[in-house]
C-alpha cells in the first residue's frame, strides 16, 4: 500500500468499511482468529519528563504518586499466571528509582517463579541497560515513537529528542528484543501525510508489535484544552497498520475502550488480535491517569478477566494458548491481496538504507546512528 492509497483511507470522506474488511481479513489469513491476552502492571506512575500530553507527567502536582515494590509486583506476575495470560507487561514512567538494575532483577525473579513472557514498557535506556535487560529475561519492550513528525514530536515531548528515541528502538533490536512502538491518533497539529508516514514507518521498523491510541486530553496537563482524537481515525490506522504489517500483534488499545465503549471490540474486528487486561492493585488503578476517563480502574483482576472472556465470546474469538510471542520468524513471503508496492516514506522520517527488505524483515541495525547514549536513564 503506498501513501496516496493511505492517505485515501485516512480521508474522513472515504468509507471505512473496505478498509476494515480487509483488515480483518489479513489478520484471519496472517495471525488466526485467536486474542492474546497479556497481564498489565503499571508499577510506578512516578516520571522524570514532562511531556505535554501525559496525566503522570513530572509537573503534574495533582495526582497521587506510587510505585509498587518487587514483592507487590511479583504477586501481580503470579496473579496473571494464574488467570492464565502468557504474558506480563510491565509498565511505568521513567521512575529513576526503577532503574534498569532493579528492573533486571525483578525479571529474572519473575522468569524464575513463573513460566510467563515479560514485555518491559519503561522508556529509554541505554545501549547498556538495554543488553542488559534482556540478559535478564526480558522478551519484549514496548517504546511508542508516538509520531513520525519531527517538528510535532518535539513539540510533544519537549525533554525527548526525537533521534534518541529511534536509535533506543534500534538498540532494542540489537539487543535481541521482540520490538513494539506505535502512535496517538488525532493528536493536535498532525497532519493526514503525517500518520500516512507513521505507517508505513511501522513496516518498515519490522515491528513485533505495533500499539495505536485515540488522543485524549488530559485536563491536568498542557494539552488539556485540545479536542479529543476519534475512534474513526484509530480504527483506520489500526486496519492500516494491519494491512502493512501483516502479522504483528496489535492490541485493541485501552484507550479505544476509555473513547467508545466498544472502541476495543471494534478494535478487534479491524486488525487487532491482541488485549492487556489491567491486572494493576485496584488502589493505585486510578492513579496511573495518562488521561481521562480511563476504563478498568475500579475492578479487580479476576473481573477484568471475566470481562475480556466474555467480550471474546461475544466476538466469536477465543483466547491464544501460550506466550505469544513474536510471529515475524513465520512471515510468508506473499503480500495480501489489495495491497500494492511501497512507497517512501516523507521527510523527516528517519532514514532507512536502500535495497533493504521491509515486510517481515529486521530493517534498523544501530550502524545507522552515531555512537553515543539514548537520554534517558543509563
Ligand atoms: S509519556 Fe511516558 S515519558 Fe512522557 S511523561 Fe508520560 S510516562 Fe513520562
């Protein structure tokens, strides 16, 4: 699919239907009609940046900080091996009491007392850190780029630098990482040729994972004032995304549910194969605020799970046996039909080398990036 065909889809006077169908399509051919359920701990709302858009933002004086210890976090890993999810997703701001060495021996305590997958959501480290967490047993890392736009991103997140972020990404993947990102929707200021840029930027990352959120402003931030993100826009990027990735794991996202009731089962209907019910202590829920009006917050994790049990059924899927790892090692050569050859992607994306090959395959190598450290924590 090429970007004149992207930006066609993401043009609000363009029926969605098409779209979707084929979404959905390629994600019965490329990754079964099965949903992996991966178990969320948001162990610290505790954040070093100030980025303009985010509810556990440094300045944000309003909400009640927290960070669980290792004790409290390996009762959740146990609770979510119990509720049978193969996976746990450990996610917080970048607290620097939860640096990379307290984080790696919580891995490998976790990998040791249970038999799940551990996904790290936790921002960026260093090439070093990064080595090391995976040494640890760390299988996966999730790190959204949050928009392709040069000029938007630091605008966004005015203490991150944009190529950092990137070379982190690589970094990820030298390190041996199943490798996720992904982007806002309808944030303000991005432009249709923007988002067109964000994806085919996921084909070309060879993505494992690839995570997609409406925009939703956060009274208690900067950004307050600006206009919701919509479903519509999410779900069109979700069943892009899906088309051009083909078989990486998407998850119908939390904040399509906090948008639209059943922004998650539409979700699913257009692409998306993947849910993380929250499995977080209920007394801290409401305090991971990224925005508002964030779904999940009350119940316990037994509820959650019956919850996302009976939205399957109600969808006709089932939940995927096992850990759920990275389909990117089958990949079949052939594209799904309706899809056409590639297109560059726009300016101020960052490079990718000639003559490499994108579906399916690792596309970033850190040769690309000068020598040094990410800005975040090392
Ligand atoms: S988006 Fe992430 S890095 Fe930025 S303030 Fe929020 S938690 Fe921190």
């Amino acid at each position: 699919m090429n970007k004149d065909e992207i930006l066609h889809w993401l043009n609000p006077d363009t029926d969605p239907a098409p779209l979707l169908a084929l979404a959905d399509r390629v994600r019965r051919e490329h990754v079964g009609g099965a949903v992996h359920l991966r178990g969320l701990v948001e162990f610290s709302n505790y954040c070093r940046r100030s980025c303009r858009y985010c509810g556990i933002r440094a300045g944000n004086a309003k909400i009640r900080r927290y960070r669980l210890t290792p004790g409290e976090i390996l009762a959740c890993a146990r609770a979510a091996a119990g509720l049978g999810y193969g996976t746990v997703v450990l996610q917080s701001g970048e607290d620097p009491a939860w640096g990379p060495r307290e984080l790696a021996a919580l891995t490998e305590r976790i990998k040791k007392e249970t038999a799940l997958a551990v996904t790290l959501s936790t921002g960026e480290h260093s090439r070093e850190d990064y080595r090391m967490l995976r040494a640890a047993g760390a299988d996966r890392f999730l790190l959204r780029f949050e928009t392709s736009d040069r000029r938007l991103f630091g605008e966004l997140k005015p203490d991150s630098d944009y190529d950092a972020r990137f070379r982190c990404l690589a970094w990820l993947r030298e390190a041996g990482f199943q490798v996720g990102s992904g982007v806002m929707a309808g944030l303000p200021g991005q432009t249709p040729e923007s988002m067109a840029d964000d994806i085919l930027l996921f084909e070309r990352l060879g993505l494992d994972m690839v995570g997609i959120g409406p925009f939703i402003a956060n009274p208690d931030t900067p950004m307050g004032g600006a206009g919701n993100g919509k479903l519509d826009l999410a779900l069109r990027m979700t069943a892009l995304a899906r088309i051009v990735t083909r078989n990486a794991h998407i998850p119908a996202t939390t904040a399509m549910g906090s948008i639209d009731p059943q922004g998650r089962q539409k979700a699913l209907r257009c692409g998306a194969n993947v849910l993380m019910p929250n499995i977080s202590p209920a007394e801290h829920r409401v305090d991971y605020s990224l925005y508002p009006g964030k779904i999940c917050t009350g119940e316990a994790p037994e509820q959650c799970a019956g919850c996302v049990d009976a939205m399957l059924k109600s969808l006709g899927r089932e939940r995927a046996a096992g850990h759920g790892h990275s389909l990117k090692v089958q990949i079949s050569p052939a594209r799904p039909a309706g899809c056409s050859p590639k297109a560059p992607v726009g300016e101020g994306a960052p490079p990718v080398r000639a003559g490499e090959p994108r579906n399916g395959s690792r596309v970033w190598g850190t040769g690309e990036y000068p020598a040094g450290r990410a800005s975040g924590r090392s």
